[in-house]
C-alpha cells in the first residue's frame, strides 16, 4: 500500500498516533484473543479504500470530473474519520460519557473527531503543507470535515443542498466515508474485513466488486453512488456480515458483561475528589514540553481539551489497574475482577408480549444485583416500548440503491 505524502504527513503526528492504543473492538479483546487490531491500522485502511474508490468513478466516469485534490480530500477525511474515538472506542462514548457527564449524552466520537481534527491541523502547521500538495484549505478542510461528521443528510428530501465544501454535482463524494443515505461506505467495508479476519469470522461479502460495479447516477435529482442490479446477493451479504458481527462479537454478552465492568470502573476513577486520586490527563502551558505547570483533568473533563484528550488512551486501564492510590481502590478492584475472571453474572431476563410501561422498581433491583450501579439508574418510569424499539431492525432501515445493466437509471431495493 502506497499513501501520498500528505497523508503520511497526517499518520507522523501525536494526534493520529495515539490511535495504536486504542482497541477497534473495545471490550472484545477480553473474549476474543484475536481482536488486538486497532483504530491506527483501520484508519488507514479507509483512507486506502476512499482513495481507490474515488480513483474508480474517476476513471470509469470522466464526466464526473473528480480531480486529484477531492480524492485526497476524501482520503484525509477516511483517515482522520475516527480520530474522536477515546479508551476502548465505542465503551468511552456510548457508556461512560452519558453516564460521567449526563449533560453531554448526546456527545459522540464523531465530535471530538472534528475537533481533533482541527487540533491535529493546528498544533502541526499543516495548513502550509496541504497548500505545496495542491489544496485550498479555506474549502477543503471544510470539506473533509463534513465527510468525517455533519448533522446534514445527503438526501433527496433535502431541497437545499446543505453542504459548503463542495457543489451538489458532487454530493457521491459525501457517500464515500460515511453514506449517511444507506450505510455502504468504505468505513464498514474495512472494519468488516478487518474485524472478520481477527475474529476468525468467515466474510462472504466482497468489496471489490462494488469497487468494481459502482457508479454514480442520478437519483431524485441528485448523484448517488450505485451498484449494479446483479450485485444485489452481494450487498445482502454486506448487511448479512454486519449482523454476523454484531452477534458474535460487539453484542457478545461477555463482551458487553466486561465493558459495563471497565466503565463501573472509569466511573469510579472519575468521582475521586482528591487529585492524587484521580486519573489525570496533564496539559502543559504554552506548549513547553517540561513545563513546571500542568493542567490537570479527569477522564470525563478530557473531552474538553484536545491536547487532554490526545493523551488519553486505553493505557488509563492499566494506570488504574497499576496504582497504589487508595482513592482508586474500587476502581481498582474492579479491573482486578476483568484480568482475574470474576465478572459479573447475568442471572436471567424477562421478555414481555406487549412491551409497555415498567416500573423502575423491577429495572433498579436487576441492576442491583446484577451490576452493582443502582445509584446510576434514574428513579422515574422506563417506557420499556420505547428502549425496545431503538434495537429493533425493520426493514426500511436498510435501503440501498442498485443501478441497472446500463447505468442509465436507478431504483430503490430494500433488503
């Protein structure tokens, strides 16, 4: 694999680096001995993908007129794409953060991303760099930004185009990172690979094809990226892996057990009061690298400072396991039970026909003895109806657009 410069520029930064210390899978590691890749490894997996994709359009669609800066601008954005994660990937952002910081629930990875993007460009002069490699920085950072996270959706319900970094002659181009219109990006077709091959998953989904077959073509008046009709099975399997995946590992109940165990665990290491209790994330002024004063942060606080957050890795796991503090002792002892075995036990689970109102009551005492955290379940009434539906799958949840034998025209299919 051959990356440009630019990108290599990119990888050689601290921001990006602390990527090697962060699991792709989280607590999977702990249940599948395999699962040891990281963000740093997948990142500029997708940065690969992006730029072979966008070289493909390219090449079997000159009219599009891609040029060479919106493929490096799409690569930058896979690259970067997952620079917001923090200590064991989706565990920080979907368990410990709602639960520390009640008042950033609905913070995401992909927010931090873009503000360790900036970070990243920043603190490492690289506005200069990307204009010797043919860049116009005012547009293009704004570009890669709204590939790696927008609340916009590409979509023909849209009747304004909604993005700045590019014309709407291009929307495909915001399909490629990350298709918010149904999913298939190169994002997931390297984490499924990826993930397959360390998990000892069989895949039968092959990328290349849609590498191969893909095409851009207008839609409701706006460009898509397509497939052909005769790669429908193919793209089934697409979401037939995912679900593979999500099975057998990310929803692992032991991996689920041990994930809820390591953030009881940053939770505790968190609500230490005394500094030299808490797992602390040091900043130093004015960028003097041995400066006498520090800025100290707890784990939750880090997400509010870049250059905090930049040193906040998995390895905190081994700083709490690791120290003496006496203020870190629960915290300790809990990530003692991971390493020991001794995890929480799942004693059982109720299914309701009719899903509806239930009383905290009966949700607290489960917790209560289960996982040890009734102080974190909030007393008042659960719409169970409601929890429920945000797992299910329906069917017009995954829609994809395939194109037919000629590419002249495109049609809906569900799967």
């Amino acid at each position: 694999m051959e990356l440009h410069p630019l990108l290599v520029k990119i990888i050689d930064t601290p921001q990006f680096q602390r990527l090697r210390n962060i699991k792709q899978l989280g607590g999977a590691y702990f249940v599948y001995p395999g699962a040891s890749h990281n963000r740093f490894e997948h990142s500029i997996g997708v940065a690969h993908l992006a730029g072979q994709l966008g070289q493909a359009l390219k090449t079997k669609q000159p009219g599009l007129n891609i040029t060479n800066r919106d493929i490096l601008c799409v690569q930058i954005a896979g690259l970067c794409h997952d620079l917001g994660h923090g200590p064991f990937s989706h565990l920080f952002d979907a368990m410990f953060i709602p639960r520390a910081r009640p008042d950033m629930r609905e913070w995401k990875h992909e927010t931090a991303s873009l503000a360790m993007f900036d970070h990243l460009v920043e603190s490492n002069g690289l506005e200069v760099v990307m204009e010797q490699y043919g860049l116009i920085p005012s547009e293009d950072l704004t570009f890669i930004k709204e590939m790696i996270h927008t609340d916009n959706n590409n979509d023909q319900e849209s009747p304004q185009w909604p993005y700045e970094g590019r014309t709407e002659d291009k929307s495909f181009l915001y399909e490629i990172v990350s298709n918010k219109e149904n999913g298939i990006d190169v994002d997931k077709f390297d984490y499924f690979a990826r993930d397959c091959y360390h998990l000892g998953v069989q895949i039968n989904f092959d990328y290349r094809r849609f590498l191969k077959f893909a095409r851009v073509c207008e839609v409701d008046g706006r460009k898509h990226i397509c497939v052909r009709d005769k790669e429908e099975d193919n793209m089934t399997e697409m979401f037939h892996t995912r679900l593979c995946l999500h099975r057998r590992a990310y929803q692992h109940k032991v991996t689920k057990i041990i994930e809820t165990m390591i953030t009881d665990a940053f939770l505790k290491a968190d609500s230490v009061e005394n500094n030299e209790s808490t797992i602390t994330i040091y900043k130093a002024i004015d960028g003097k690298t041995e400066s006498t004063e520090k800025k100290t942060f707890r784990l939750s606080k880090a997400i509010d400072d870049m250059e905090a957050y930049t040193k906040l890795t998995d390895a905190v796991f081994e700083q709490i396991l690791n120290s003496t503090s006496e203020g870190l002792k629960d915290a300790r002892h809990i990530l003692r039970r991971i390493i020991t075995r001794k995890l929480y036990r799942f004693l059982g689970e109720t299914r309701l026909d009719d899903p509806t109102e239930v009383s905290t009551n009966v949700v607290v005492c489960l917790y209560c003895i289960t996982l040890s955290v009734v102080s974190s379940i909030s007393l008042k009434t659960l719409n169970l109806k409601a929890l429920v539906s945000r797992v299910k799958i329906k069917k017009l949840d995954w829609p994809f657009i395939v194109a037919s034998l000629r590419h002249t025209c495109a049609i809906p299919m569900l799967c």
